[in-house]
DNA sequence: CGGCTCACTTGATCTAGATCAAGAAATCAG
DNA sequence: CTGATTTCTTGATCTAGATCAAGTGAGCCG
C-alpha cells in the first residue's frame, strides 16, 4: 500500500479496490520551497494531498500577510470555493519547504463518483468534517484568550511548531509573534 | 409555490417536480419563544427551514453564554456534527420569538437521494457553501477590528439588529455589548 | 572564521476593547 | 396606567495583547 493509500484510508472508509482506484487518480507532484501551488484570483482546479513540507494559505493585505492555514503530512490542500464553486481562489498557497504532494485535478476528481459509489457520500463526509473544524475554530474566537487558543494549536500539532516560523502560526492564531514568545516563556514556569 | 418551496428555490437549482418531491418531507412546526430546539449532548436528528422567527445557537460556559449564530427566516438550521456524524449535539438552539419551522427528520433525510437523482450534489455545494462562510468568518477574526466586523454583519442582515438583543449579536460577533453601543455611537458623526 | 540574514526574545509603552457601575429607555405583566 | 424587568447607553477604569524598539542567537555562505 502506498503512503497516499495510507491515508486515503485513514480518512476515507474504502475498500482496497477503492484505494487503488482513487490512489490512481492523483499524480505526485515537488514543489520547491517558495514555489506557489496556487495564487489569489486565479482559478483552483485540483485537489492535492501533502506527503511532505509545509504548505502555507495565506491572504496579501495592504500592509500585511495573515495566515489562514498551514497545511502538514497528512492533510488535503485546495481553495474549496474554487474547487467546487469556480470561483477565483482567495488564498495563496506557498511552499515554505520543499513539499512533495499528490494531486488530482478538477475534470477527474469530478469524475470520481462513476467509479466509486460511494464516493458522493465520502465526499459529504469529508465536507462536512471540514465544516466542524471550522466551526470549532469560531469558536475559539469567540470564547477564547489567545492563551487559550496557543494552547490547543499546540496539543495537537506540537510538530508544527518546530517546523514553522512562529510568525505564521501567529498569524494564524490571530495574535503577533511576540505575543506567542509571552505564552511560552510565561509556560515555562 | 409554497414558502418553503420558494425558499429550497433559492438555494438549490431543482425543477418544479423535485421541489414538490423534497418540501413533501418537510413538516411545518411552531416554538413558543423560549422553547428549545436542541439542547447540548442531545441527538440533532433532524433539519429545519426557518419560515419566521428567531432561532439562537448558543453554548453554556461556567461563568456565560457564548451565541455562535442566529438563524433568521430564510435560513436552514442543525447542529450538522450530531446530524451527519451522529455525535452528541455541542449547540443549544433556542427560539428568541415564536417561530415557525418546516423540519425534515434524520431518516427522511437520509432517503431523499433516493428521490432526487441530484440530492447528493446539491448537498454536496449547500455544505461547501456553509464551509466558505465559516472560512470568511474565522478570516474576519485574524483579520479585522470590531468595527470592521460588526459593518460587515450589519450591512448583510440589518433586520437582525432590529429584531436581537444586542448581547446576542455583541456575543457572535466577538465583543461585548457596550462595544456594539460604542460603534453605533461613533457612526451618528 | 567572520559577517549576514532571519527568527526569536525581551522590555517599554500604547490602545482596542473589556469590565464595572450607574442611568435612561424600552418592554412587559398585571 | 404603573411598577418591574430587561435592554441599551454612557462614563470611568482596567487589561490583554499590540506595537515599537533593541538585543540575542542560530544557521548559512563567502
């Protein structure tokens, strides 16, 4: 079994036929750190999965970056609402390492449902996963000190943090580096 | 046309035969203001269609509430983790007003790809259209000032703040109550 | 090895928004 | 209509976290 079918597996509850037949669809790809796998406005026509690196989501402000996502080993990356909705991506989506991916672009994974039955239902579960992440994550804003939230980001994905430079994963948190530096040193004791 | 049928219209590109076929599944319930739709840790078996009133999802901390969305007519409303995953519900809803539903049980639900060739698809766009909202409003948290929050929800649903205690609204946008009056305030000049 | 460039830490200060407290308005029940 | 309850506003004060400004240190490349 291959790494891809791994994973597929672990988030998808197929068969082995079924792996291999999804698997098949997606082509690996290497992307040089700084390379972008997808730039704001344009359209985002392929779903990939990360095998390695680190891929960053992240939105130009006038007069700042803010981070929506990174993406490890082990996760799906696209813009969904491009995906699915053609609609001009918002994200860029940037290497931050060299990063090795599976992809599987929009005409075949559109497809995916002639050849596996299940693949609609899979499909919603999927979504809808992804939706109460989301939904976790309002959440956290809403009920949250930045203490709190730091906290959480780091029980679980402590990888993460060793490999990403702080100021993304601030961002991402919705507070400054300098902040984060506080949490910890004051973690220390 | 029914109302509900109207309403599926907008969101959902079904022909007249599959509106008539899908809002059949639906049945019309009234809330008293104050009754409960769901309650935390509870099973959300079904889905609903705000036809009118006020349907607030919250949850209980030790020392407050925390509103996470209000549902207007127009709107559909579940607590989606318990109702595809089966997990215990996380959200209270409660009606603010009296309030008038149209709701579809779990079992009812499952079927109806069995009636609508397109069901799944169209479930499929309606929950990535829910994931694209949750990705803006967690953006507006890393990104954007009370202000700027609170403008955004005002301008998409003024009727809201006709309708809702300011606390509620403060709560789901982020901010305390005195924070809204403040804005409001600001914005006479 | 020494100089650059990033990333991170630490301190000093500032500020958006929270908290606390008191009135004023509005809503509701009898 | 009247008193009670709830909601909204406003002011005074406080604080979590931002901003600004120096350091410190760790890779990296010549």
């Amino acid at each position: 079994m291959t790494d891809l079918e791994q994973y597929l597996q672990t988030y998808f509850d197929f068969d082995q036929t079924e792996l291999g037949k999804v698997a098949a669809f997606f082509k690996p790809e290497m992307l040089k750190k700084g390379d972008y796998y997808l730039r704001t406005g344009r359209s985002c026509n392929k779903l990939s999965f990360v095998q390695s690196g680190l891929l960053r989501v992240y939105v130009e402000l006038e007069d700042r970056e803010v981070t929506q996502w990174i993406s490890t080993n082990g996760y799906f990356i696209t813009d969904l609402s491009s995906l699915v909705f053609d609609k001009p991506s918002r994200w860029n989506i940037q290497a931050l390492t060299d990063t090795a991916i599976y992809t599987i672009d929009k005409s075949d994974y559109n497809q995916l449902g002639r050849y596996i039955p299940k693949w609609p239902q899979t499909e919603k579960l999927f979504i809808a996963h992804c939706f109460t992440t989301l939904e976790d994550r309002v959440f956290s804003f809403l009920s949250m000190t930045a203490e709190q939230r730091y906290n959480i980001l780091f029980e679980s994905n402590r990888e993460l943090f060793n490999q990403v430079p702080l100021q993304y994963i601030a961002s991402m948190l919705g507070m400054t580096p300098e902040t984060i530096s506080r949490i910890r040193r004051k973690q220390l004791f």
